[in-house]
C-alpha cells in the first residue's frame, strides 16, 4: 500500500531543505506498507495517519479562535 500523506510530508521537507541551501537526495525511498486481512488492524495507526492523512490527535475547538 502506497503511503501519499508520508509521500507529500517527505517532499516538504526535501523543498525546505533545499530552499535552505542543505543537501537533499535525489531518489528518496519510502516504505511500502504490506498489508492484509491478518495484519490489517495492527497497521490501523499507520494507515490513518500514512495513506488517509487522518491526524489522531484531539484538538480542541475552543482553542482555534
């Protein structure tokens, strides 16, 4: 499974590197996440986070005004 929230979070970092003049890789290599029926509920925090870009961190409302 293909992680596109990892992928995006990876290219900002490279940009900002770059625009601040450090080194940054060429051909940067993610992990694929290799999932199934068995494994499926123990790579849930992964996947949220990784592949549905799902934050799992409670934010108050009250506090964003």
């Amino acid at each position: 499974m293909q992680q596109p929230y990892l992928m995006g979070q990876e290219a900002v970092y490279a940009i900002d590197s770059h625009l601040n003049g450090k080194p940054v890789e060429k051909n940067k290599k993610l992990p694929i996440l290799a999932i199934s029926a068995d494994n499926i509920a123990e790579n849930m925090a992964t996947i949220k986070r990784n592949v549905l870009g799902i934050e799992t961190t409670a934010i108050d409302v009250d506090s964003r005004q």
